[in-house]
C-alpha cells in the first residue's frame, strides 16, 4: 500500500477532463495534450455504448476516453456522463457477476454493460478494450508509469477495466489507478478481489458528493474499494451538481498542493462558487458537522 501522490492525481484529473471535453462524435486520436508542462500524444480512443437506463436504452458507441502516452506516463482516462443522474433517478442499482476474473462478485449491471462494449474500433467492437492494450503499448508496459483514472460513470467504469487488465496481467500490479466521484461498483466480494490484485488504487471523494455515498449500503450490497482521500470543500456552492463537478475536484485537490509550493490553485467553474448567503452557510455548516 502507498500513499497518494497529490501531483499525480491532479495530473491525472486533468487528463480525465480534457476526456470530458472530447467531441460527442470524433475520437481524440493523434491529438497532442500539454498537461503540467508534460505533453501527451493520444495513441487510441476508447469507445463504448452509454449507459442505459429505463429512462433511455442505447445501443450507439460514443467517444468514452482515450489512451494517451508522455515520456513518462501512460494515461487511459474515462469520462463521466449525465447519465449517471438517470442511474440515480432509477434507484434500481441491480447487480451482475462480473465474470472477467475468478472470484470477483457482483457489480452494476449498468456500469458492468458499458464496461464490456469498451472498444477503441466503434465498427468492429468484438475486440474488447483490454484486448487491444498489448498491441496498443507494446514495450510500455513495462518501461512507463501507467496510470488509470476516471470520474463518475467513467471512474466506475475505470475501476473495472483496472480489475480486468491487472488480475489477467495485461497490466503491471503497480498500475495506479485514481477514480474522481466514483459510485460504490460492486459487492464485498468484488472489493476484496479488486484490493487484493490492484492495491495502489485511490478513490477521491468530495464528502458533500452524494454520487459517492450511492447505492446506499445499509439496503444495497455495495463496498467502496481504494483508498479513500477525502475532500471536505470550503468555498463550493451548495449544490449537487457542483458538488459532483470533476473540476470542483481539481479545485480541492490542488488547494492541497498549491501552498507553499507555488503551485497554481486550479479555479472553480463560475457557477460553482460559494454564495454568501445565510443559507449556504448554514447548509455548509450542517453537512460538514459530524455525524454521531
């Protein structure tokens, strides 16, 4: 077990948000990414079909993150989703057996469905995501610093291809994994597994994120898995949305780090700064006291 490096993680965020920014309907492959004076050239897009719900089934493949490489570091990243608010709304939180390592549980049968059509060809996707790694990294494997990140959907979906590539050995057990607001994935089964074969895996939390304390575990079989770092936020808006917002995350993380080092403090998005009214504070200073 090691201990989180901060710089690493804000890296690796910053690399899920330019995910987040991907275009709706063309791949990010061959792009060049300049993160924290490191630049990153992005050697595949990963595709999947989004998550369905009763809401909304769908079946179409859309840009879902991408596999990106420094001199360093190898970085496959995955976005989140709005579509995880319907996963809420559905309040149904239906488990699978997750059937691509012995002894692994039971996971989200929503988030278990994305996972198994991640691809990085959206015309031929029988050949599954974790299938196409060796080829795609070759020597790096084993010459890099390979990194697997997500938020939201996407860190729920990360931390299940993690499983997958490090507990079949398509990836290094040293793989560090970083998931931004990740939901409760699967069962105590599941994360005894997913602890035991991919131990350097951290799971950042905003303690104001409602998406991370769901499926509720006193009425769901669910277990958080990583080791948890916890956000307490100071100076964020009073909102779900906010709350749950990847770069409300980069915010708080880099507040960690910014001070004495002269590090920049990543901002806020605009619409996420604390109002100074009587009942922000008041609903801050609630949700922030201890629970007895």
């Amino acid at each position: 077990m090691t201990n989180i490096n901060l710089r690493e993680a804000i890296l690796a965020g910053l690399l899920t948000r330019e995910a987040e920014a991907m275009p709706s309907t063309d791949g990010f492959n061959g792009r060049k990414l300049t993160i924290n004076n490191a630049t990153f050239s992005v050697i595949a897009t990963i595709y999947a079909k989004e998550l369905s719900t009763d809401l909304m089934q769908r079946q179409n493949y859309v840009p879902f993150g991408f596999i990106a490489c420094s001199d360093s570091h190898v970085v496959i990243a995955f976005r989140g989703t709005e579509t995880i608010w319907e996963w809420i709304h559905d309040a149904e939180f239906l488990t699978t057996p997750y059937g691509f390592v012995s002894n692994a549980g039971e996971t989200d049968d929503g988030f278990t469905d994305v996972y198994a059509s991640l691809c990085t060809n959206p015309t031929a996707p029988s050949q599954r995501l974790v299938d196409s790694i060796p080829s795609l990294l070759g020597d790096r494997v084993s010459d890099t610093s390979i990194i697997v990140c997500g938020h939201s959907l996407g860190a729920a979906v990360a931390s299940l291809f993690a499983l997958d590539a490090v507990g079949n050995s398509v990836l290094p057990s040293c793989t560090v994994v970083y998931t931004f607001a990740s939901p409760y994935v699967g069962n105590s089964q599941f994360a005894k597994t997913y602890d035991a074969k991919v131990p350097n895996t951290f799971r950042i939390v905003n303690r104001l994120d409602i998406v991370t304390h769901l499926p509720p575990r006193a009425a769901f079989n669910y277990s958080p898995i990583g080791q948890p770092y916890v956000l307490t936020p100071k100076d964020v808006r009073v909102d779900i949305s906010c709350q749950h917002h990847l770069t409300t995350y980069l915010h708080l993380l880099s507040l960690q780090v910014a001070s004495p080092t002269g590090n920049a403090i990543i901002p806020l998005d605009p619409a996420c700064r604390l109002r100074s009214s009587i009942w922000q504070c008041c609903m801050l200073c609630l949700l922030k006291a201890p629970r007895g």
